[in-house]
C-alpha cells in the first residue's frame, strides 16, 4: 500500500517548522526522506521509519524496531504520537544522519 502524500506533508511540515532542511523523494509509491543528502528515514505504508544508528537508539530511548517492507533490515520505527514533537524529531533526524556514512557519488553516465 503506498503512503497518503498527506502523510509525508504533515511530517515534513513538522521538520521544517523545527528549522530542518528535509526533503522527500518519492520511490515505489513510498518516500525517502532526507536530511544533508543522506538519506536519514522513509515513510512506507504511512509509517515513519528512521535509519538505526547506535546514536538514534539512544538518543529515541526505548522505541520498536521493525522492517519498513519485506526482507530489509529493521530500523526505527517512530510512533506517530510522536510526530507531533518536531523539535524531537529533527533532533532524531540530526543525530542519526550525523551518524550515517557520507552517500557514495553518482557514477557519470556513458553516452
């Protein structure tokens, strides 16, 4: 099921508010979400799933982790009562991206 665009505005809408420069790319009728050009979270089933890194986790606290789509590995999955709290979730955001390895540079296409 692909997520309600609705969805991704009102999250980004609460990032952005808390002074965030995220953007979202959609992918497969889900959504990449990202922050520095890293790609920090994903929206799938109009769920917020957030990359694990040993930062993130302690920074969320106790907080369920499942695969945002079949077979990929579990991150971060931020309850939606949490949403609400942009502060926390740029932070969130903040330290899980600062955590994350640099992206790797787009091959130049042959003609």
């Amino acid at each position: 099921m692909a997520s309600d665009p609705k969805t991704v505005e009102f999250i980004l809408d609460q990032l952005n508010a808390a002074s965030a420069e995220v953007s979202a790319k959609k992918m497969f009728g889900e959504y990449g979400l990202y922050l520095d050009g890293k790609m920090v979270a994903m929206i799938c089933d109009d769920q917020l799933f957030v990359k694990p890194t040993p930062e993130g986790r302690a920074f969320a606290g106790p907080i369920e982790e499942a695969p945002p789509y079949p077979q990929a590995k579990p991150c971060l999955l931020v309850d939606g009562d949490r949403w609400d709290d942009g502060d926390w979730l740029v932070e969130l955001f903040r330290v899980s991206a600062a955590a994350l390895p640099a992206p790797k540079p787009k091959k130049a296409k042959s003609i």
